[in-house]
C-alpha cells in the first residue's frame, strides 16, 4: 500500500511539474508573439503538449532527483528562442517575454488554490466522489500550488539566464543593466553556487512557508 501510494505522489509531481514548466514556455512564446516575434509559434512551442517543451535534465533528471532525495521538486524546459530583429523595442519587450513565464506559474498556482478551496469547502462532495479519487484530486492541487510558486519565485532570481535577469534588465536604466548583462557568462556558474551552498534555499523558504501555509 505504501509503495502505491509513493508512486501515485512521484506520478502527480511529475505531472504537475511537467504541465507547469510547459505553461511557463508556452506564455514566453505566446507573449513573444504578441511582441512581433512569431518565431516560438513557428517552432509549435505555444503547446501545453509536454513532448514539445521537454529538455532531458530539466524535465526528466532534475525532478525525479527532487522526487527521490526528497529536495524541492522543480525544473526546466527547453528555452524558447527569441529573435530580436523581430521586436520593436528590445529590452521592453523582451522584459514583458520574460515575465510572461513566471506570470503564467503564478496564474496556475492561483487556479490550483482556488480548485483546493473548492473541494476543501465542499464537503459533501465526500458523498459523492470517493475519498481514493477525491484524494489525489487534492494533492494534486497542492502539489500544483507549490510547484507553480517555486517555478515562478526561482525564475524571478536576477541571475542570468533566469526570466528575472531580463525583468530587471528591462526596469533598470541603461547604464546600470549592462552590469546584469556582462555577468551573463557566469551565470549558470552562480546559480550551481547557490545550489550548493543553499543560497536558494534562503530565497525559497519564506515563500514556501506562507505557500504550506495556505494548503495545509
């Protein structure tokens, strides 16, 4: 009964991770789109379809890693490419693209809360729908809460290549962004440090206990 159990927990993480960081890409084309840049569409990356978002490590690896070690469960897809030849005003547009991502986790992450709620406040629907269905159905509106306030909060971390360096890229005048650009090769090197010295975990805690929070 438990490894059943365990299994139906690693599946609706999975799941919800893989819906969300495909809604994530998904917003980034679309909003990129909108911004004259037709060239995520053209690739058929405005999709929810897992199968066109996927990246071996970041969809597949990363996560069963979170599942089985019992770390925050989160994610990647494949990156969608932006052309800015196409765009009218680059770091305007390229800062409403990157928002677009974290934007849309956070949509979800409201949508699931509000479908917990829902069945939280309904009781007779235990009469109705039973509790081995009903159950799952629950979890897997909390697990969509937590993953989708992970994706959206981690994303929004001002380090390249992440969604947030471009946002402030965009915010911040001229002379003080290309600071955020020139740190742009190392990026990937200060997101593996706060890694492993758990500097993202300082970042996520606080976000993650008012998330548990409101799903306990």
């Amino acid at each position: 009964m438990t490894e059943r159990l365990d299994l139906v927990w690693i599946g609706i993480n999975i799941i919800v991770l893989l819906f969300s960081v495909s809604l994530h890409e998904t917003a980034h084309a679309w909003m990129a789109e909108k911004r004259g840049d037709p060239t995520g569409r053209l690739m058929g990356r405005i999709s929810i379809n897992p199968l066109r978002h996927l990246d071996l490590v970041g969809s597949l690896l990363v996560p069963l890693i979170g599942v089985f070690t019992g770390a925050p469960v989160f994610g990647w897809a494949k990156p969608v490419p932006v052309n800015p030849a196409n765009l009218k005003n680059f770091r305007k547009d390229q800062l409403f693209i990157a928002a677009a991502g974290p934007v849309s986790n956070l949509l979800a992450a409201a949508g699931f809360l509000l479908v917990y709620n829902i069945l939280r406040a309904s009781g007779f629907l235990l009469d109705i729908v039973p509790g081995f269905i009903l159950a799952p159905v629950i979890v897997l509106c909390q697990v969509g809460v937590l993953l989708n306030i992970i994706l959206a909060v981690f994303n929004l971390i001002p380090v390249p290549p992440l969604d947030g360096s471009w946002v402030l890229i965009g915010l911040l005048p001229l002379k003080f962004a290309v600071y955020i650009d020139k740190i742009r090769p190392y990026g990937f090197g200060i997101l593996i440090l706060l890694l492993l010295t758990g500097g993202i975990g300082y970042i996520l805690r606080p976000v993650l206990n008012s998330v548990m929070f409101l799903i306990r």
